[in-house]
C-alpha cells in the first residue's frame, strides 16, 4: 500500500496551509487557510461573495484544482486548530468533498461560524467535534487521533493518522508550552509512544527555523510575567488604558483580565473578531472572565462603551483589536481619532503582539503608534511571545518521534531549507528523507 | 553688532527647514518647506486650501510664530534649491513678511508655480532671480552672495551672507559632484577663498552623517553609468519598459534621455510633477530633450500615451513618477492595474530612487514591486546615488571654510549628533563652537 | 553657593566612569571605572603594572589629569556598584585624592580586591562601606545618602548627595526589578520623598536609551523563568551541561544554583572572576549555594574539576567564565579543547548573557560557538534580560524625582541624545535644563 | 549513456569548490578549491605540511573520499580561474588522478605556483594551459572548451563539456561585465550559440541570489570611477596614502595603478600576495604597471620601501594587503605600529574592498580600522564592486543557455534555494529539472 503527501498549499509561503495525505484508495486532507498577505494586497476584495477560482488564481486560498487528478476518496478533512491560515478556505473549497470536517471542539465551533458567515457557496459537511487525547476511525485502514499540543490558540492539537505502512504526523502548527493555564502542556508521552510505535511520515511547522537566537520557545508565563509588570503601573494611574492582542489567543487574554481582574478597573475586551473568539471560547468554559469583563462585538455597543471609558478614563481597561495598525481595526481607529474614545496625554497603550513581519504591518504599525504618541499616548510594544517551536524544541520533537520521513512545511524556501538543516544535524539526508515540496508537488513513500 | 542664529524648522525632523539669522538689526530668513511625512500621516488633506496655523500644529509647516518676538526686520527670503522641503511652505509663510524671495531662476520659477497654486492665501511678495557666482545687496549691513553648489536638483547654491562681524555659509542641501552635466561642480576655489576672508558660522546639512560606509558620496556619473548597464538590455528587447526616477532630478532625467536616445523607442515623461519640474527646466534651456521625447503632465494626454504604449509597448519608453509607490502616483497606479497601460510578461520596470527611509515608503514600494513581479515585470531597483555629501566630503567643507561655529540642521538629533563627532575630529567642541539647536532655539554669537 | 558637574569619564563612550559634583570648596567624586573595550584593543598589555598616564592616553582610564585645576578639596570617592566600568580604575587614581572609598559593603570588598590586586601604586585611602538606605556626613555641607537600587550586581545603589543648594542624584547603572530575590525592590518611596524635598540635578545612565523595542526592561524574574525551561531537559539527559553566565550577576548565579538544586549534578563554578565575585558574595552572606555546590578559581582547582567532570558526564552541572567567547576564558578553552573536558556529541551548553555589543565579541562568541556546534554540542544562547532601565522606565524614574536639571551619563552621543529626547516629551529642554557633556565639560548650576 | 554530476564540495558552504561529472566512463572533475574560513577557525595550522586527510576531516578541503566509489577513470582536471576556493587543495589532492590539469594560462601558472609550495605530497599531474576561445579533447566522448567570461580575477572562464548526451557548463564564478580594461567582457554570442545547440546541465555559482537590492552587478568602471574619485583627494595632500585591495584582482590592481600613474607618487605594491598574483600577471603581460611602480614580497623588501614611505610620506602611494584586517597581513600590522611605516595624522587609507561577510572579518576589520582612525588616519572604506553575478544577470544567463538541469552550486542551503527560486521564476521546477545537491549527493541524468 502506497503512502503519498501532496503539497497543495504553505509549502511557498506562510498561510494558506492545505496537505493532502493518500493511503492506498484513501485521501485525507489537513487545513484548508487563507493566505492573509494577500488579501490585503487587494484590500477592496469582499471574500465572503468572492468564487474559489478567483480566490486561488489571486493566491489567497490553496490551489486544490490538482486533487481532480488524485485518485481516490477523500475520507475526512482535519484541522489542526482554528487560525485563518488554517481554517480560513473551509467556506470556499470543503464543498467539493463529500467528507466530514474535524476538529476540536473549539475548532469546529470556530468552523461552523466561518461556514455560517459564506454567502457564495453552501458547504453541507457534516462537522464532527474531536478531543485531544481521543480517536476516529476514518476508514478501513486509517486510525485519526488527536493529541495534545500547545500553541497560541486553545486546544490545538497534532493530528496523527494510524495507517498499516506507519504513523503520519501532521504539526502544524505547535510549540513546547507546560506553563499555559487555559491548555494543558503537549502530550510528551504520547509524542514517544508514536516514536516508538514507527512514525513513517512527518510534516512539521518551519516558522521559527530561521531564529537562531530564541531556540527553546518562550512560553506564555514569560508574557504574562511581562504583562503583570507592564500592566502594573498603568492599571493604577488615573489615566485612559488599552490593551490589544490577538483575539484568538485566549490564553493571553486569559492572563489580560486575570492581572486586571483585582484592580479598581472595569474590563471592556472590544471588536468584532474579539467578540467572535473569545465568545466562543467563553461559552465553551475555555476562557473564564471575571465579573468585571464584558465583551463588545458590534459597532453600536463598541461606540457606547467607549464613550463610557471615554468620560471615565480612570476605570476602564479596554482590550481591543487592532495590534497590527490595520487601518479598519479599533485601535488604529482610535489612535486616529475617529472613535468617541480620545486619547489624551499619559493614557498607556500595551501591545501585546509582536509586527507580523511585512513591510505593511511595519507602516500601519509605525503610522498607529505615531498617532498614538502624538497625543500624548504612552506605548509599551512587543509584551508577547511566539507561539511557534524553536529550533532546539523541534530537535526534541524529531528525538521523540523519530520518523523515518520528514516533510517541512508552512513557510517559504528558506524556512522550509533552514529545518532541512536542523534535520541534517539529527542524521537525515535532504533528498533521501527530508523531502523539499513546492504547491502542488508529491511526495511518494514506498511500502 | 550681534549675529543670531535663529532654528525655525528641520532641527529635529528631516524637512521643513527654515532659519533665521539676525545681524544687526535685519533679519534674513533661509528656506521655507514642508515636512512630506507629517502631509502622508494625514492623507486626507487638502494642503492647498488649508491655513497655516492649522498646517504648524500639525507639523507640516515650520513653526514661524516665534518670529512675532524677533525684532528686527526681515530683509531678505532666500531659497537655496527647489525641493519642497525647502520651498513647499512659501504660500503658507512668505505674505507675513514683506521681503523679497530670492533663488536662482530654475529655484524661482519653481516658487512661482507653488504661490500660483495656492488657494488659501494671497503671496505677493516680489521673486527676485539671481544667478550662481553673483551678489546682491540686502541691507547696508548685509549682501548676498550665491556660491555655485550640485546637488540632486539644478541650480542649487550655498547662500553667503557677507556680514561686518564675517561670513555666514547656509548649507543646505549638497553633495560634492564634479561629474554632473546638467550642472558645474561646485565652486571649490570660491569656498576657500571665503575660508580665508574669516566664516563666522557655517549652517550644514547632515543627511549622511551617519552614514560611516559611503563616506565620499558617489558621483552622478555612479548613477549614469548604472543605468547605462541596466538600461541597455530592456532597450532593445521587445517588451514593455518603464523607468521612474525624482521629477526634479534633472540631470537624472537628462540621463535616462541620453541613454534612450540613440534607441529605437520613443520616450514618455508622463506625471504632473514630472511636468512641473521637467518642463521649466526645458524652458530654462537646463533639461535638453532629444526629439524622440516629450512631456505629458494631464490626465487625459497621460491617458492618452499609456494607450499607445500598451499597444506598441516595444516602441515606448515610459518615464514615470511614483518611485516611492505612494498609491495615487503613477507607477504605482500602473502595477495596480488602473491605467491604460498593462504590464506583461516580460516588461522592464528600472527604479532610479532609493526607499526614502520610512515604513510607510517601505510598504508601498513593497506592495507596487510585488504587484509588479506577479505580473510578470523583472523589476531593477535602486539604480540611484544619493545627492547629499558624505562624512568625508563634509570634513573637505569644514577644512575649506574653517568656519568660526558649526550649526549643524536638516535632520534628527542623531544625525546632527553624528555631524557633531565628524567635527569634533576636525577640532570643535560641541557646547563651544558646535551649537545643536531645537526647534525654536537660538544661538548668539556675540561679537 | 555654585554647584558644578565635571564629566571625566563615560560621556563619550560605554565605559570608565567617573564624574566629580563641586558643591562651594567641596568636591565629590563618583566612579573610577575602566574602558574594557580599550583593553581588548591592546590585548598584550598587562594593566596591573601600568602606570595611570599610559592608561589614561590609551584611553583605557579615565583622564582625571584635568582635576589638578579644580579648586577643591575631594571629599569622598563614591562608588555605585562593583562592576569594573565603575571602579576598575580605583587602584590606579584613588592615591592622588586625600579621600575615603566609599561603596555599599559587596562594592567595598571588590574594591578592596582590586587594590589587592596592584602591582604600581600603592592604594592607602581608608574603605567606607555604607549600607543601602544609610546617610554619611562627608562635609559641612554635603551629606550621602545610599538609595536602594536594582541592577545585575548586588547591593547597587543610587548615591544621593543632600547640599544646601538642593538634592544631587547619581543614577549609574540601575534597572526596576520588582522581583530580584538576592536584592529588595528600588526604594520608590524614598526616590518620590526626595523629588519632593527637591532635586537639583540627576546624572543618569543611558544604556537602552536607543532600545525602542523594549521599553520597560525585563525583570530577572524573567530570566529565572527561561533558564528553568531551558536547563529543565538537560539537567535530565546523560550528557554533558555548561553553564556561563557573568560572574558578578550573583542573582542569575543563585537562580541556576536554585534550578539545579534539586538535580542529582553536582554544580561546579570555574574560573578566576567566578570565584572572586561569588566567593565574596557568598562571605558576605549574599549567595547562598546549595550543599553540592563549589567554586574554584584556581587552574589546578580548575583542571582537576573538569577532569572529574569529564570522565561522569552526567553527574556535572559547570557553570563557567566565557560567555563573549574571549580568548583565554574558560568556556572557549574547553570550545578549544584545551582543557581536560572534553566536548562530546549532545552535551548541552547554555549561555546566559547577550554578545555585548562589539565586533570582537561577536567574532569571538561565533567562534567559540561553532566550534562547540562542531564538536556536537547543543547551545542555548541568550538566555537573559538586560539590567539596565528602558525608556519607559526612565520616564517613570524622571516622574519620581523632577530634577531641575539633567545631565545624561555612561554613553556616546547618540545613546545620550536618544536619552534627551526622552526628556523632552517629560518639558524639559537640551541647552536649558537637559546638559550634554563631552569628556572634560562641565556644567555650572548658579544658585 | 549516462551522465551525473557528482557533488563533492562547496555545495554547503561558500569555498572548497568541487564537482565531477561521469559521461559513460569518463570522469571530468572542476576545481579544487579549499575553505578559507575553515582554515582561520584553526590559525595554527601549517596547511604546507598537513596531509590531505586531516584536512578533510577539518573541513578545509574537499572530501574526495567518495571518488574510489565512482566507477570511471579521470581524464582531466579542469580549473575555472585562480582563486584559492577553486585552486587552493590542488596540492593536496590531484595527485591521487592521474590526470592533467587544465587551466587558462593565468590560472595554469598559479597552479604550477600553489603546488611548489606544498610541502607533504609530490604532484606530478601534467599542466595544461589551454585559451578562452579554445577547445580541447579529452576523451573519445567529451570535448571542453573554454568560453571567456568575466569575474574579479583575469582569464576566468566557463569550462564547457561537450558529451554525446549535451552540452554541459560549469559556470562557477562569474559576472557580467561589459567594461573591465585587463579583461575582454563574456563570449555572449558563444553562450547563445550553446543555448541552440542544447545544454544538458548548468552548474552555476549562487554567491548573489539572496542580493535582491542589486540585481545587475556593478562594473568594474563603477570601482574605477569611485576610486578617481577618492583617490584623487590624497594623491595631491601633503600627507602619506594607503590603498588595500584584492592581490588577485588585477583588474582593480590596474585601475588603481592607472590613476595614480600621473601622479608625482611612486607607487609600491607591497605583499607577499601582492608579488605572487601580480608578478605573475606581469610577467605574462596582463597586468602593465607605470615607469613609478613597483612590487615588493619578501619581508626584507617590503620594510625597505615602507621605511622610505615613512621618511617621505608625500611622495609614496602604498598599495597593501591585508583589507580584512587579518591579523599578519600588512595593513593591520601598519595599523598596528609593526612596521617601519608610522600612520599620521591625516594619512589617508583606501580599502577597496568589502567586508567579506563572517564575524571574524567584521572583528579584524573594525579592529583595524579603529587603531588607524586613532591615529589620525582618514579611511574611505568600500571603495568596491562585486564579482559575482546578480539576479537579473543570472536571468539573462538562463535565458542565454536554456539548460534543461540545473545545479545550483557554491553557497549554503539559504543561497541555492534563492537562486532555485529564480529559476522557477523562468519556469523550472524544484526535483524536477533544478537539483539541490548536499556535498556527496549525486544527480544523474537518464538519456
């Protein structure tokens, strides 16, 4: 029985994630993302109405034209966890298959809403919620489980495919994490019963292969170490305070309202996205506000919060989006003075997040802060980590899993080269074992 | 008799520069321009109808208020080039003073277009032209004396101001380029002279002070023959070709003429500015076209040539604004598929022009290249040399005026910083005869 | 009575601090540090016989020469703290001045150290140790306080000379570090009392004045949490594992002790600075190293050390000198394998410290790492936070203190420019209340 | 019949260049080359001395071990051009084929000059000095030839196979340079003759592909325009001259001699390199020095002229070794106060070259440049062009050849992916028709 990785998307660029896995007559296929440097290329497009052919001719969802040619049948669609680069494409292409999407329940919540929000095409997959820790049968041969990761998103997990040539594992996207509070660590023994079970095949994550600086990836007591001590100060002044992370990064937003939850300040977490992932996560008992949080997603009531926190900067904290400087966001939309809250001389601003490197997010970023400062803002940028593995972490992964095969993806020729490198140094060979794809390249195991 | 140095604008930004100095009892005034990035942070402004109060407190313009407790009487408005951030603050400023508005006749023709386009404010002091090499008497005091300067534009001068307590040199801006065919080299054997009649003070530009790599700035000549090279190919081949440099780089723009020239395509200078500033320096007898050349600065005749250049696209050579990618621009309007003219595979696209350094230039030449490339268009970017004197260049300036005091102006405190240590090496001492002002700050220097 | 600030040393470069206050007849003198970079540059020279004048053209002390002409009767030598840009110089020009060394008890015996240590001048001036939040009369007129402080040494304080004409505040080196466990928290309290009671002038370092990115320095919490991440693996493993890190930053000392308590390794710190910086703390009662800990300076002690370390690999936790990778440290001679440990395939080797920012030491830190890379080694470097206040921290520190007057310190221009600026946004103003000295400038405050 | 590229060295590295190709029987190897930052990773080696073995397992020269596995016999040894990366290990490993060495005549003789020198093995392999424009067979099946090219040293070439199965070329290293003096610019017209007649495989050298800022190298008239340019300055000052540049780079060597031939100086060529690559450049009448030149190699010599230099400094221009500072070299000794030759104040020192990128040179170089700085020195670094292909030039290479392989060569994983990336830019494909080779991977080629 033959075992095939086609490379559809993210094996050229960040984002856009899509692998395909064939064993034997059966076809599983992992993520389906958005690559979201595009669309702000085209920063007009109104994805929800737009058709997948326009999409993927302008390189912003995977190029999936080429499973018309894979023969066979296509058993279940898999997410890693619920970032855009991952799930985004999901309204646009999981239509075409007639399989189940699978996911954690987190996940597969963060799904249906990106299905329910598609006004082009009308996707019927059945969504079958997954834990971390469990398994699913997806076809005669094939065994799907999930197990416990970490990243900057909850319940993230590694899928694992038990397939009679091997185990496959697919680690988009993770870090080594045992200090969150909302996730538990990663399933380290679970992780080497696999390596010792026999993994034939790995398809791993490449983000951070090119940090040789940071190579064991902080983990998230470091930021909310950060937060505390940057928070501090602020929280007790009588002076405007905002925060903006990552909506989807509840774990960090978890720490936001712990460190504020004792001081005099009510909590407002504001925006749209921030109303669609920590909604969620809160009715799933994932994020656990305190009583003086509350959560603003439409425009209407963002407007009368801020007028509230506006009159009586001194007892609010805001959470908002916006950390990248993205013209439409809140924060940007503050610092540029079209909302009813007004910055005003010595409000703190925190940014939480670092700039996702492009040279577009480095001006909004630079424009946002400028303004910011102009009126008199006070910036504490950068209070973050990463959420992706570094260099010695995937050293332990490749110690604990020992594949036979390695398949690095998510990212471009030079990340993808980089782990390819690292890989070398544990004694595998470029070409014989680590295999370099390109979008729309396979990979063929033997049996 | 004391000499004051007054900072007005551009001691603490690269732009709106503006000096006054007081001898006596008369005021001269240096330079009145506009800081272009503070304009692009808010870019919904109509600068042509707004106020000059409005204008300051946004940092557009120089902060000439301070003037009002300046006793004495201005005399004299000097313009040393025609940059906007030298002369873009004229219709906002010079009708407060009744003085005339000195520059060669290429930098006086230039401040006629600007006052004749304003709409807020009436400018009617007289434009008195005066040539490279000659004097002018401005007060019984004080004369005026133009000493011939190359820089990236044409007739660019250091203004000299013959005083009874010695010679004041206003240099900015200038590079050292004995190379240059639209323009003389400067006028080295007059500046020693005045080294030795006794400087009192030297007012000196810093724009590559920090700039330790590149110490003796490269020649016009670099940049011509650069373009020799990567011209010569795009040329002759059957494709598209565009090239897009400064509107105001005359002698760049000689350049790209004489090159294309003895080609078989017929070349385009297409863009408003383009036609502004091309188009006196034809009048003026500076710019000379071949006959395969013309000028299109309307919408409609852009159009118009765009049409026939896409049509005919080996025929054409298209010499474009929007260098930087600012969206509005042409070039930029070209890779975004909003003119008549499409790029195809193929088509050469030469960047004669650095990223002005800062993030938002950074982003929107990275998104017009990219936009370019997905298109097809092999893209050279960066045939350029810079038009400001290097750390060497400006230790041969001090060693030639042997100037009494040093204020250093025209950029950020690091860079006037930097200059400093230059001139701490050649003897100074920063305090005692190097004088770092701020915006708003004087030095006197008693005689 | 006037009030004079004279800048000696570290106001032109990173290094050899030294700056005397003349307050009426009575002069203070804090500091006498070495220039490090300098010696790097003439690695032959054997500094313990040198005499001061040699040192002082080298540039590698600071040039008090100019004191001779200060009319004045020294009173007190004050150190900071024990590092050796701050009292490196002490044997070399303490015996000009008829004064008492005054330091807080681990500064006085590292002073004492350093005199031991002279082969030249002989060094008589009678030791003072002042503890942190004591007051000593050193004249009629002038009275020291020690002002607790937190920096990567122990026992820093901020000197605080109480004058009739107002309060004088010495702040080299300092960080915030809420969470130091070898050292309390900075007094806050009592630095808010004195900008109270007035301060006249702050003389302040301006290390991560130019760091943007991170505005509110980490606290040792921080690297406390990433060491035990990063040593939690290998403490486990069957391999070798080295530690370096500085010797005198005891707190980071006591935290890998701390980690590696627990551990069945036996924890072993080598080299010469180990042992005297840890050693006196540990007399001193300020490190407290668990019971299978030892230090040895010796090399007999050193070799014998490493041998046994080298035959039980496993058992050993060293935690060595050599973190730039200079030459003759020890952690690049076992790179070099020139010590009996030798370096085998997986051990793991930890840097706790930045590459200081040099050309030389990140020549020598690439080397030492690659060739610990080639032998097999794992390296982790990095694993640290800085100890020097951020921008925002120095906003806070200005905020606490309001002194009338400024003067940047321990810097080249730039980093003292970056640092004015900041004042700026504060309402102060260079030339007027922020002075920017040059080595051998001073600045007179009329009362 | 078969053909296969055999990679043996430089395809992980940039240095120790070597490659094979078997065409049936037939072994054709290209250079052998050694790794020069290897070498000064080990300073204390006598390379002179050492066996090859040894410098195998260092990594210093390339491991041809693999050879006794390849099934073929030998029938030349072929040499690109006379740098050390490609010639440096002839005396090391030729011997072990019986085979003759082919180079153009420059190359030839400093091949004869590398194996003089050797000290451990005897090499006896025929030479054979063979002209651009000229052809060669060196077996029933396989012709070479060798196309003129351009590169920073003379007579470098493309050594082109021509098998019954295709054509194949060897393109390590080269430039496109349409204006060197010494050296006539690239066969062009050959290069698109190959292109019809069918190139099998392109091994091609990468040193540029991740330049993305100067896609079309600079010329060689652009060095000698900068050099006129800051020579002439110091040629005409009172004070002594320094410039430092590539021994091997006759070229740069002929310029600087040609703009100082009408200069009053008497020029001095001084260094054991120096003697070695211009000597024999003289004598075989590509490089022609003025009546007021001379070189000087050997110690004795050398302290001769400087000791006349330093008595009558205005009357000498000194042209050195030692542009990266390494340590032994003659200019860092100069800068060191080691030789007769004492720097002054305003002495002025031309590097013509860059820093060749790897922290020891960054080290040596800073180092250097800031003792002659502390001297008095003015340096004008920089004053350089590349040698090494540019994107766009290497697209015009492809476009040229239209090789149907293609193996990237002579850099790391990061610089053959980049160039990889171009090429799929011209539409090949990764494992397709581009091979990524690891030292000791071979590619074959099916007819």
């Amino acid at each position: 029985m033959s075992v095939e990785v086609i490379a559809i998307g993210g094996y050229q660029e960040v984002g856009k994630n899509m692998t395909a896995v064939k064993v034997g007559e059966d076809v599983i296929i992992f993520d389906m993302g958005i690559h979201l440097d595009r669309i702000s290329m085209h920063e007009d497009t109104d994805i929800d109405r737009m058709h997948s052919l326009d999409l993927i001719e302008r390189g912003v969802i995977p190029d999936d034209t080429l499973m018309k040619d894979v023969d066979g049948k296509v058993k279940g669609i898999i997410f890693s966890h619920g970032h855009l680069d991952h799930i985004g494409a999901v309204a646009k292409l999981a239509h075409r298959y007639d399989a189940p999407l699978i996911g954690t329940p987190y996940t597969a919540a963060l799904i249906e809403k990106q299905i329910k929000g598609e006004r082009k095409f009308k996707v019927n997959n059945p969504i079958r919620p997954l834990n971390a820790g469990s398994k699913l049968k997806l076809s005669k041969d094939i065994t799907l489980e999930f197990v416990q990761s970490t990243h900057s998103i909850p319940q993230a997990v590694f899928p694992v495919l038990h397939t009679p040539e091997g185990i496959i594992v697919y680690a988009l996207d993770f870090k080594f994490d045992n200090h969150q509070k909302v996730s538990p660590p990663p399933d380290y023994k679970r992780l080497r019963e696999l390596g010792r079970e026999g993994v034939l095949a790995l398809i791993v994550e490449t983000t951070n292969s090119t940090n040789y600086n940071e190579v064991k990836t902080h983990s998230e007591r470091i930021a909310r170490n950060i937060l505390e001590d940057v928070m501090r100060g602020p929280l007790q002044e009588k002076t405007g305070m905002i925060v903006t992370t990552f909506s989807s990064h509840v774990e960090r937003v978890q720490a936001i309202a712990d460190i504020a939850k004792k001081s005099h300040r009510e909590i407002f977490f504001l925006g749209r996205s921030m109303e669609r992932f920590c909604g969620i996560a809160q009715k799933l008992g994932i994020l656990k506000l305190p009583k003086n949080a509350s959560i603003y997603g439409s425009p209407k009531a963002i407007n009368r919060a801020l007028l509230r926190a506006d009159e009586d900067r001194a007892n609010y904290l805001l959470v908002t989006t916006g950390h990248q400087g993205e013209p439409d966001a809140l924060l940007p939309r503050i610092a540029n003075g079209r909302t009813p809250f007004n910055i005003k001389k010595g409000d703190n601003v925190i940014i939480s997040a670092p700039i996702i490197p492009n040279p577009t997010n480095a001006a909004n970023r630079h424009i946002m802060e400028r303004r910011l400062k102009l009126k008199g803002a006070r910036i504490y940028p950068n209070a973050h980590v990463s959420g992706h593995a570094g260099r010695e972490d995937h050293r332990e992964f490749l110690r604990m899993l020992k594949p036979q095969h390695i398949i690095p993806a998510h990212g471009d020729l030079t990340m993808l080269s980089a782990y390819a490198e690292l890989a070398e140094e544990e004694g595998y060979r470029i070409g014989y074992d680590i295999h370099i794809l390109r979008n729309a390249q396979a990979q063929v195991f033997k049996s």
